[in-house]
C-alpha cells in the first residue's frame, strides 16, 4: 500500500517540476472557434501553433479576447469624437502571452505598421479596443480591433507619436 501513494507522488512532482523547467504555462491558450482576429508572435512563453521556427504563435478570436478582460473608457481621437471604446487591456494580452520583449510591432489589415514600446500597453493604458460605444467594431468602423489610448484622461499622450501608434484594423502585433 505505500509505494502507490509514493508512486502517485512521484509522479506528480516529476510532472510539475516538467512544467516549471519547459517554462510552459498550466492553461494554454485554447484554439479559436470563431474567425481569428489577431495574430501574435515574437517573444512570447504561450500560444496555440508553432511558427516555422519553433516559437510560438497566438492566435485569438473574438470570444477568446474578450475572456482577457474589458477595458473601458471614453475618449476623443484625432479621428472622431469622444466615444466609448472598449476592449482587453494591452497589458492583459501581454501576460496571458507571457509575453517578454521592450517593443511590440502593430499591423493593420491596410499593410500600415507602427512600432511602440511594450510601456504604452503596460503604462499608458493603451487597450485593443473591440467595440465602440458597445457594439463590435467592423472594419469599416476601424475594426475589429483599433489600438486605443486614453487621450481626454491622460493629456501628455495627445501628441503625433501616439496618433501614429494607434493603429486600427489590427491584425498581427510582433513582440521583440
């Protein structure tokens, strides 16, 4: 009766300690049901494929985004009035990811590409906004996922470096 306990014990710790030294994450990000919206890859601990070079790539669905967490606010951009935009926080992304990296590469649909440090997600509040005033955002309307910053509550962040870095039609975001 002792060495089957001990052998269930012995298994367990030798598959946690598996986990702890592949780095991998115990809740792996699920496959998208639905149409992906966004791509990522780079520097980044967890996914749901591979890329041809071994790494990981995440790809996300609507749904799967909005399990991330809503992130609201009301705000006025260079493009339109204050509006509602909501969201998962970048910043949220990122950690569901494991996501390392200083810098992160946004493209949209159009072939337009930005590049921000990863501190606009985790510092300004930046969240990758997938409805307007509460309703999906489409491509037309700068959907399905427009990179927003809190511009009325934060004035230091109304400057052209910003604008440039808030890219809609988001489809891919590269961690370096």
């Amino acid at each position: 009766m002792p060495r089957y306990p001990m052998a269930i014990w012995s298994a367990a710790i030798w598959v946690l300690m598996v986990s702890a030294v592949s780095g991998q994450d115990p809740d792996p990000l699920p496959y998208p049901v639905g149409a992906v919206i966004l791509e990522v890859s780079g520097d980044i601990a967890v996914g749901n494929a591979k890329t041809s070079d071994g790494g990981w790539l995440a790809r996300f669905d609507l749904d799967m985004l909005d399990a991330l967490g809503d992130s609201s606010f009301r705000t006025a951009t260079p493009w339109d009035e204050a509006r509602t935009y909501s969201g998962p926080a970048g910043s949220a992304l990122l950690d569901r990811l494991g996501a390392g990296g200083d810098s992160i590469v946004a493209d949209a649909l159009n072939n337009y590409s930005a590049s921000m440090p990863r501190s606009d997600f985790t510092i300004r509040g930046a969240i990758l906004a997938t409805r307007i005033d509460g309703q999906p955002m489409t491509v037309r309307d700068k959907g399905p996922i427009f990179i927003v910053y809190p511009f009325d509550s934060r004035p230091e962040l109304n400057r052209t470096e910003y604008f440039k870095r808030s890219v809609w039609q988001l489809s891919r975001l590269h961690v370096e």
